[in-house]
C-alpha cells in the first residue's frame, strides 16, 4: 500500500454542492488541459474549469477545517492506521499527547511507535481479536493497556473498523479510542472490596460454623447434665423422705414422751430436732416439686385457665381465711399446657402474695390478662410489702431469701420453681414492684402452641 497524502486523508467523501462522479470528471478535465490542448474551445473551456476548481477547493478546504475542529475537540482520539508493515500513521488526533505524552508528530513519523507502547500482555489478545476483525469484516471493539511515555499504565476502549476500496481491498483502519483507565481503577477496586468482603463473609460464616458446633455440643452436654441432676434430685429427694420422716416420727414421739422431764436444755435440744426435721421435710417436697417442674412427663393439652385458678384457691382455702384475703379474677383463657404445672404456677404466686402482705391490711390480689400479639400476658397483682428493684431477678433463683425464717416461712425455692414452669411453656416470668406499694408479678404464655422441649 502506497502512502496516503496527509491532505488527501482528510478530505470528506463528497463537498458541498458538488458529486464525487463529477469532481472526478472535473479532474479529468483539468489533467487533459495539463497535457497541452489546444484550441478556441479548449482555451474557453480552461477558463471555466479553473474557476470551478477555485470553487471546489474553497469548498474542501472548509469542510476539511469544520471536520478537524471536530475531531481536535473530541474527549477522545481518532486515528486512521495503515495496515502495510513499514507505513506510517496515516492519521492521530492530537489528544494522543495529553493521554500517553507522545506528540502527533512523533506518533504519525515512527510506524511501530503504537505497538511498542502496546502493553506487553495485551499483544497477543490484541493480534487475535484484530485477525478476526479482518478476516469477518465485524467491527473491532475491545480493551487494552499502552504504555505512557512517563511508564503509566493507561486502559483505551477502542472501536475501529477497516475501510475497503470497490473490490474488498483492505485500504485502512480507522476508529476511536477512549481513556478508561479510572473506570479499570474503580473495577479493580470495586474487585479487590468484593473479593475482601468475600473473604470476610467466608471467615465469618466460619466463625458461626464453629460457633454453632460448639453451641450445639455445649447445649447438648448442659442437656443431659441437667437430665441427670433432675433425675439424681428427684432419687436424692425421694430416698432421703423415708428416713427422714423415720427421725420425725421418733424426735415427735420423744418430745411427747419426755418433755418436762429431763432439763431444760433436753427440752430445747428436742425442740430444735424437730423443727430441723420438718424444715427438712418442706425442704424434700419442694425440691421434689422443682424437679418435676422441669420435665416432660405429660403431653400439654388446652387447659382452662379459670378451672387452673379455681383449684389452686381451692388448695389455699385455709391460708386465705387465716389470712382474710380477697382475691378476684379476669375471665381467663384457655392456653396449651401442662395442667398440673400450670396450678403449681398459680398457686404458688397466690401463696406468695398473701404471704408477704402488710400489717393491718387486709391482703388483696388480683389475677389479670391480656393479649399481646401471638401470647397471653398474665398478672397476679397485691398489695403486700413488696421488693426492693435490686432484688427483682434474684428472687427467682433457687434458695434465694430476701427475709429469715422467723418472718416468713419458706425455703426460698417456689418462685423458682414459677420460673421454671414459665420458661418450659414457652414464656417469660417478671416482677415490677416498690416497697410498700405491693408487687405485680407478670408472665407470659403463648396463645396458639408450646415449646416441649426442656
């Protein structure tokens, strides 16, 4: 391929006004005067054409001054590239100085100018795409690096297409280049903080992985130790009743039989026998209940609140007369549960109340409920003594007094033993409470099913 003149190169296609068939003719023309016509005719006729060709090339000359003010001020570079080994450039915008630092004029005069700067790992990639562009005739789209003259990496987007002459002839590639190195940045970026938060997620899934196992075998172990120490608290308790209620019945016995008759002190000593023992009595039942309180022995079945509370005042009927206690109710729900648990709950909660009421006032509680979303919340309310804020989680826990025995009776353990039924049906037992303004001791149950796990 010959080289192409650089003015030739930038003239469009057709000017204004006048077709490529008759400027062709017009050039014909001009080349027979040239060559030494001669003649009236021919001498009138070079006047004309001269003038036309002053015209045409006036005309040429603006379109081509229009054509490259548009170029020259494109946000990208153009370029028409030969495509005979050894030819030159045909044509660079003069962007390429701003993007790689290599003026125009030493781009279009060194013809591998473009392919050395043509990043090493992209030479290959860049011979493959540009074979099939050639060989299908579909346009050339792709992306690759150059090499700035100050040792930058710059990404180009670049789209050409070769121009053929009538026959198919390859004659030229022309097309456009656009810079998207800081596009290729914000994507690396964009990678590496996927790829990061990837690998954050992965050695968090981890973490919970192992967490959830560790979860799992501890949750496992504390299940069957509690398993076991419920069931060695229901044999403890059940085997120490017999001699116990043996050393009872005798210390009983020996108190009527000899009291009065040795010292006083023989009196006092027996007297602390056999309070001792019944306290350890009490102490056995209620570790028994708090055992049982924890298993799953029976199915849960819909239980009537009402009859539940019913039955537990039925069990109190001596403690609230003695008492002069006035309890009232709500109509009360049927929930799923375990009715012998369930009375337990209430009755002890009612025992409570009346228990620790006031001097000079007659004891009154009340038993309320309410539906809150997908759970009934129950209240037992009174107006006792109450309790002190710090001391309203501790009260819950197993042995825990808040007053000594010659107060109140009690072994510190029915309160746990609310908490455990509560939390084995599925809810959640509190209390709200200011001394001397009586206490509200608030559970939860759910309103459609149970938890029967332990």
């Amino acid at each position: 391929m010959s080289r192409v003149p650089a003015k030739a190169r930038l003239e469009p296609p057709e000017s204004d006004g006048l077709s490529a068939e008759a400027a062709v003719s017009l050039l014909r023309d001009l080349a027979s005067t040239a060559a030494g016509g001669t003649g009236p005719a021919t001498t009138a006729r070079s006047y004309s054409l001269a003038a036309t060709s002053v015209h045409v090339e006036t005309k040429l000359r603006l379109a081509e001054a229009r054509y490259r003010t548009l170029v020259e001020q494109m946000p990208a570079i153009t370029f028409m590239a030969a495509l005979t080994e050894g030819i030159n450039e045909l044509y660079v915008s003069p962007q390429i100085e701003a993007l790689l630092g290599f003026s125009q004029k030493e781009w279009l005069e060194n013809p591998i100018l473009w392919y050395t700067q043509l990043h090493p790992d992209d030479r290959e990639r860049w011979h493959i795409e540009f074979a099939r562009t050639c060989a299908t005739g579909e346009h050339f789209r792709s992306e690759y690096r150059f090499l700035a003259r100050d040792g930058r990496v710059v990404w180009i987007h670049g789209e050409a297409q070769v121009v053929r002459d009538a026959a198919g002839q390859p004659l030229f590639l022309q097309g456009i280049a656009f810079d998207i190195t800081e596009k290729k940045r914000a994507e690396e970026m964009l990678y590496r903080l996927n790829a990061e938060l990837e690998r954050r997620v992965q050695e968090r899934t981890a973490e919970l992985e192992r967490a959830n196992l560790a979860l799992a075998s501890q949750a496992q172990e504390l299940a069957q130790s509690n398993a076991e120490l419920e069931q060695f608290a229901y044999i403890a308790s059940h085997d120490l009743q017999e001699p116990l209620r043996m050393i009872s019945s005798f210390t009983q016995l020996l108190a009527k039989r000899y009291r009065g008759r040795l010292d006083t002190d023989a009196d006092e000593f027996i007297g602390f026998v056999v309070d001792g023992a019944g306290r350890m009595q009490q102490l056995i039942h209620d570790l028994l209940a708090y055992s049982r309180a924890g298993r799953n022995d029976k199915q849960a079945t819909r239980t009537d609140c009402a009859a539940v509370y019913a039955a537990a005042c039925a069990n109190l009927r001596q403690t609230i007369e003695e008492a002069g206690a006035i309890l009232t109710a709500d109509p009360l729900p049927t929930v799923l549960a375990d009715e012998t648990q369930l009375r337990q709950l209430f009755q002890n909660l009612l025992a409570n109340a009346i228990k620790f009421r006031q001097d000079g006032q007659v004891p009154r509680v009340h038993v309320g409920v309410q539906r809150q979303g997908g759970e009934w919340l129950f209240y037992v309310r009174d107006n006792g003594i109450g309790i002190e804020p710090q001391y309203a989680e501790r009260i819950f826990l197993v042995f825990q007094r808040l007053h000594g025995r010659r107060e109140y009776s009690g072994t510190g353990i029915g309160l746990a033993i609310c908490k455990k039924v509560v939390e084995r049906h599925g809810g959640r037992i509190w209390v709200e409470s200011e001394p001397g303004h009586g206490s509200s001791f608030y559970f939860t149950l759910p309103a459609e099913a149970m938890r029967t796990d332990g």
